[in-house]
C-alpha cells in the first residue's frame, strides 16, 4: 500500500479505537454508578462537596 491510503486509514483506525476505548469506559462508569456496591475510592470520597473558602464564592 503506497502512504497516501495508509495514513488516512490509520488516522481513521485511530479516531474509530479510541471512540470505541472511551464508549466501553463510559459504559463501565454508568454500569459502576448504578451499583450500590461501589469502590473504596467512592466510598471514601463520594461525599458531598466541600463548601468554598471564603472569598472564593462567584
């Protein structure tokens, strides 16, 4: 294959791998959300937002 098919259709190739990478990762969040049983991580610092200091209010 001469470069002017390869590298558009490894560009293509690229920009189809990481959409599909990101849509599997955000599948795993929605399915993780939706679970009662979340990580430790979660756990721990899910909790509600600090309030902001003072003088930092917009």
């Amino acid at each position: 294959m001469s470069n002017d098919v390869l590298i558009p259709l490894l560009a293509v190739f690229t920009i189809v791998a990481v959409a599909a990478f990101a849509l599997w990762q955000r599948g795993r969040v929605a399915q993780s959300k939706g679970d009662t049983k979340r990580s430790s991580f979660t756990q721990v610092h899910g909790e509600a937002p600090r309030p902001n200091r003072p003088g930092t209010d917009h």
